[in-house]
C-alpha cells in the first residue's frame, strides 16, 4: 500500500507528465496520449506511468516506443518543475483498460439486444391475438 506522500508525488508526476507530453513533446509519430496512472516505489526513486493512446496498434506502439524514448527528456523536465531530491526513473507502459472497457460494453449491448424482443414479433403477437377476441364477440 502506497503512503500519503508517494500518492501526491504520483499525482503531481501525473499532472506534469502530461502537460510535458502534450506541450514539449514535438515528435510527430506521437499519437493522441493520454496519463492514466502513475505508481511509484516507496523510495520514490523509480515510476511506471500507465498511457493510453488512441489508434491502432501500430499507432500505440510507434507512440509508445517515442515515450520511452523521450523518457530521460521528460525526467528531466520533472525534475525541473518538481522540487525533489531524486526525480524518479521513468518507465512507461501501455494501458489497455480503456479498450477492455470497450470490448465488454459491446459484449453487454450484443446480449441485451439479443435477450430483448423484437418489437415486429410482439406487433405479430398482438395480431394473432386480436382475430380470436373479435371472432368471440362476433358469436
């Protein structure tokens, strides 16, 4: 369990990586990046930012590989705007849970659409109704 001061720390490394990504970052294979999280050592000497990039696969890998590469740029620049003795280390990893939420959403939407009626087959349900009741009062 992460203590008080390494979840500010995150979060603040949160805030300034992407501001840095989107404003000093100036390689064009860099796709839209978005920084999910941040989980930090408790010696807060080493980082693992979770982004998530919009595009297909090669897209997110193309994007990824220009973090990684760009990541002792971007410690720097922490480093600068944050006052700390150690600037943690860097590592930048891929998170896919926005595309797992997607996928199970779409599963969800299939199954409701195939547990609910199809509202032609209630009309010929109601249909195939209506003829009995008029042929009983027509007696």
């Amino acid at each position: 369990m992460q203590g008080k001061r390494t979840d500010r720390v995150a979060s603040l490394l949160q805030m300034e990586l992407s501001s840095l990504i989107l404003e000093r970052v100036k390689d064009p294979r860099l796709g839209f990046v978005t920084v999910m999280n941040v989980k930090i050592t408790a010696d807060l000497k080493s980082a693992v930012v979770f982004v998530s990039i919009m595009g297909d696969q090669k897209k997110k890998d193309e994007s990824l590989q220009v973090l990684k590469r760009a990541a002792g740029f971007l410690q720097h620049e922490v480093g600068l705007a944050i006052k700390m003795r150690f600037t943690p280390k860097l590592q930048f990893e891929l998170d896919d849970s926005l595309d797992k939420d997607f996928e199970i959403g779409q599963v969800i939407r299939k199954i409701e659409e195939k547990d609910k009626p199809h509202p032609l087959s209630e009309d010929l349900k109601d249909d195939a109704a209506s003829p009995e009741i008029q042929s009983e009062d027509d007696s």
